[in-house]
C-alpha cells in the first residue's frame, strides 16, 4: 500500500511541477502606443534610449501628419527584460526593440507605417 502511495503521489508532484512552468498563452493581440518626447532631435541615438519615449494607452497627440514621429505603435512587443522593467513591456523595451533594428531600420520604423497621424481627442 506504501508503494502505491508514494507512486501516486509522484505522479502527483510530476504534474504540478509541469502545470506550474508552462507559460500562459496569449490571451490577446496587443497594440501598444509610444509617444516620441523630443521634437527637435531624431537621431538613432535618442531613439533607443528609454527616456525618448512614453508610453501611452490612447493615440491621441497634437502632432500633424508628417512631423517627427508624435507616436508610434507596435503590435505583441516582446519584454527584452532589464533591470528597470524586469516581467514588465514598456518604453524600455521599445528602445531596446528599436536599438535591435539598428539606426537605419529604427528610423524608417518611428517615421514609416507604424507612425500615427494626429488623433486629438475631442473633450
């Protein structure tokens, strides 16, 4: 009877330990939006640094059409991690993701079809 019981109860211990380090699925598609914070200066290297960028939940900005890119969205970002947003997507992966591209592809990224034109909100 002892054998089966801790027979059992390893199969027990095996299952939860695989439910437990599954990683969930995605649940949605997620759009994020990212507002470009220096008007006079797009060059590559404040575009990867975070401090460039804010993130915002609404596209909603001032800019016209054709300016330096007001904001910018990106579908499913990946967490590249780091120490200020370890688990967390946010600016500091959006830098890093244009920092990836490197200066060429992250320019045509923030001032190409992921730019989006002024959608003012209207109070």
């Amino acid at each position: 009877m002892k054998k089966y019981l801790l027979g059992i109860t390893a199969i027990l211990i095996a299952a939860a330990v695989v439910a437990f380090t599954q990683k969930p699925a995605k649940d949605a598609f997620d759009t994020r939006y990212f507002r470009y914070l220096d008007e006079d200066d797009m060059d590559f290297n404040t575009l990867k640094t975070p401090a460039s960028w804010d993130e915002i939940t609404l596209p909603a900005t001032g800019c016209d059409e054709g300016d330096l890119p007001c904001i910018v969205s990106v579908d499913n970002l990946t967490d590249y991690g780091g120490s200020y947003s370890p688990g967390v997507i946010d600016e500091v992966d959006f830098a890093r993701f244009l920092e990836l591209q490197g200066s060429t592809n992250a320019a045509d990224y923030v001032t190409g079809e992921h730019q989006e034109s002024s959608k003012e909100s209207i109070d």
